[in-house]
C-alpha cells in the first residue's frame, strides 16, 4: 500500500519526442499514390489557377517532406475523383475537403485515417511495426481554409493554412503520431514547434517546414538510423525499459543498426553533463539520478551522402543512491503528533519501503507504521525514540529523533529535525527485521 502512494507521489512528468504509428509503407508500395477529389466547396482557398489550385496545395504539402533528404520515401499523383469522398479501406489513398459523412467533429481541421495490413514491416526498440495498405485523408469544411501566400502576407483572419495541415496529415500518413499530445507538458521547445505537434494554430504556416523532431520521426521510419542498447537493462525489449544501477556503476552501451557498416562516429549525451565521443561507449554515473541519454550517430551513404541521426531514450537511466532519510514531527492534539516525512525523493524509483519505528520510554518497540506520513498517538506521555527506514534498492537509509511526548491541547507546535543517521547500524538490522515480520503476518 505504501508503494502505491509513493508511485502516485513519486512519477515524473513524462514527455515523448516524435512517436510513430506504427504503420509503415514498405519499399514495395512506393510511390504510394495518392488521388484527390475534385468536389471543391467554398471554405477551400480561391487563387490563381483554381482548376489545380487545391492539387497543387496538397503536393507542396507532401513536397514539404522531403527536406528529410536521408528518409527513401515516394509518392505520386494518381489523378482526379469526380465524387464525394469519405474514408474508405479500398485500397484508395484519396483526399477529400467534404467530410460528407460528418465524421470530423467540429474543431477538427483534418484528419488522416491509415489502414494497416497484418503484415509485420520491421521490429523496432520492441515496437511492432505494421505495413500500411490503406490512407485517407479529409479536411473539415467547417473550417476557413487560406493560401499560403496570404496567410504570408498577413492576410489573414482565423483562417488555416491548407497546406500546413496537408503537411500535418502527411506526418500521420506516413507513419508518424503526435510528437506532444494535447495536455501533456510539452517541456521541449523541438517537439512543441514540430509539424507533427497536436494542434495547429490559425494564421500560421509554420507546420509547412518540418523541425528537426519531424525529420528525426521521419528518418526512423524510412532513412538509415541507429539505436542503442546499454548494461544493467531491467526489461530489455519492453518500451518502458530502463538501466538501473547502485551509484557509482558504470554503464555500457552499444549502437544497433541495420545500417552498421555506414557509421562513422557517435557523439552520447549521458544527461549527467558527461559525454562520450566512440560509437560503442561506456560512462559512470556517480549521483543518484534519472537521466536521459542522447546519442548522435554520424554515417555516410550513396543516396544522401553523410546523415546524421539522433535517438533519446528519455529517463532511461536510473541511478540509485541509499536513501537520504530527514524527518520532522509536528503536535496534532492530546497525545498525537504528524510524522513528517523530509526523506529526499527526487530519484525516481529508488525507495520501494517505509517504516516507522516507535520505542516507548523504556526501549520496548511500542508500533511499526509503513506509511509516508503517518499520524501517531503515543500510549502515555514520555519520551518516545522514533526511527524512520526508508529502503530501496541501493539500500535502507534511516534517521532517528526523540519525541518528548506532551498531553496538550492542540495548539502550538513541538518538532525539532532529525538528521541522516552517519551509518545504517543497528538501525537497518530493526527495519529489515520489522519488514521481515510484517510479510510474514501478510
Ligand atoms: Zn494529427
């Protein structure tokens, strides 16, 4: 029970860098081709050339893709579709600006719907990836569309660019998902301007140029790239896997690529200031910590001549230290008194036990709590030893204070600070023999 408290007290915020679909168009079924319907209704730009104004718009929009110069990824006009068009899996991938059906909710700009096969296209970081067969996209008609040019210019009210979220949907046809969701805490400056961010604002064309976070997304899927894996896994294989290590240990961390023969050097970022510049490196963390790791692998090949390819495993690392246990207490009423807890939590992951122990004035162990904060009420007025156990993996960590109990009304507080313990001592023997008993009594 105190674990499930702590996990609630304890999660990061979590935040993801470009995420996949995982649906991918294999090298068989390019060019995808793509074909658009010619039903144009009044919220679509009007300019120059309006007999291929909208077509043009859509293939500047999957034209803005291929700044990724190191993806192999094609696509190419497959003509014109005299009706209405809604999202259909056959084999069709169309584009449609009616929404006839009024599946798109109101506030939705667009949307893109991919169909996958059964077919497994590759296995990447223990993510399954599936082979597209169907994609569609439809833009909403309740939305103001404008041109490029004008929003450019300034001419604009509220209306979207067309081809901005054309490019937008692209990502998602392709294979590519939201680099921020909506309301998660889009802590990183990259992902929140991507094309692939979750939104797009009116009066903007900024989704029309890919960030470096859409072309890393991009290049993952269809481009050469590399990953790693490193020592110490706990879970290799699964998506939450992490390294996990007692402070000072020394990780090792190796490149994974399909494209090996291509590498020519790495740069990692071990996210404790330390860098390392082999392709294959080792590093020593020495502080407690939850740290990312940012490798830069550098290659060289035929089709785009040197690249360079980014991976961050975020939070990967988690470096435990023995828990640095610091209490205090505080008088509630009569003969109770608040527990509180100033043990350091900032690591994730690295206090999984709590126990407070209670002596009563003669040296019998009155109570054990395994609570963060417990309220206490002592038996008789006194002075009470009191000692907090906190245990993880790195080990127990203990503090211990004398509470001069006082029957008082409830006004005022006593407490004084209670210090980490230099060694564990006998201290750690009392916790892990308290533990001990408590598992047994289940
Ligand atoms: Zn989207």
């Amino acid at each position: 029970m105190s674990r499930a408290l702590l996990l609630s007290l304890l999660v990061p915020a979590t935040a993801s860098a470009w995420e996949h679909t995982q649906r991918v168009w294999v090298p068989e079924d390019m060019p995808v081709v793509w074909e658009i319907s010619d039903y144009v209704e009044d919220s679509l730009p009007t300019g120059p050339g309006t007999e291929t104004l909208t077509q043009d718009i859509i293939q500047k929009a999957f034209d803005n893709w291929h700044v990724a110069e190191c993806a192999e990824f094609t696509e190419s006009f497959g003509g014109v579709i005299s009706e209405n068009l809604t999202f259909t899996n056959d084999g069709r991938n169309t584009i449609a600006f009616d929404d006839p059906a009024g599946e798109l909710a109101g506030g939705v700009l667009g949307a893109n719907l991919t169909w996958p096969s059964s077919q497994v296209a590759f296995v990447q970081d223990g993510k399954v990836y599936r082979r597209s067969s169907n994609s569609d996209t439809v833009f909403n008609n309740d939305v103001d569309w404008a041109l490029t040019e004008d929003v450019e210019a300034g001419v604009c009210s509220g209306e979207h660019s067309l081809e901005a979220v054309a490019t937008h949907e692209f990502g998602h046809l392709w294979g590519l998902d939201h680099s921020c969701e909506e309301g998660d805490p889009c802590n990183n400056q990259d992902w929140a301007e991507a094309t692939m961010f979750w939104t797009d604002s009116a009066c903007s064309t900024s989704s029309n140029s890919l960030n470096s976070d859409d072309v890393s997304g991009i290049t993952a899927l269809y481009g050469p790239y590399a990953t790693f894996q490193c020592s110490n896994e706990l879970a290799p294989g699964e998506d939450d896997t992490i390294a996990f290590g007692v402070v000072p240990f020394t990780l090792r961390c190796n490149m994974i690529s399909k494209n090996e023969e291509q590498i020519t050097g790495a740069t990692w970022f071990w996210g404790d200031g330390g860098t390392s510049d082999q392709v294959d490196a080792d590093h020593e963390y020495a502080e407690p910590g939850n740290y990312s790791i940012q490798v830069c692998f550098d290659g060289v090949n035929d089709a785009c001549g040197d690249w360079q390819y980014c991976y961050n495993k975020i939070g990967y690392v988690r470096a435990c230290g023995v828990p640095e246990v610091e209490f205090t207490y505080q008088h509630v009423d009569g003969l109770s008194y608040k527990l509180l807890n100033d043990t350091d939590i900032s690591v994730y992951g690295c206090i999984s036990e709590i126990q407070w122990d209670i002596f009563a004035p003669g040296g019998a162990l009155e109570a054990s709590i395994q609570a963060w904060e417990p309220e206490y009420t002592f038996q008789t007025e006194g002075e009470y030893r009191v000692v907090l156990n906190v245990g993880g993996p790195a080990g127990t960590g203990a503090a211990e204070l004398t509470v001069d109990a006082v029957n008082r009304a409830g006004e005022g507080y006593g407490g004084c600070s209670a210090t980490g313990l230099a060694s564990l001592g006998s201290f750690g023997l009392i916790f892990l023999a308290g533990l001990a008993v408590r598992r047994r009594e289940g």
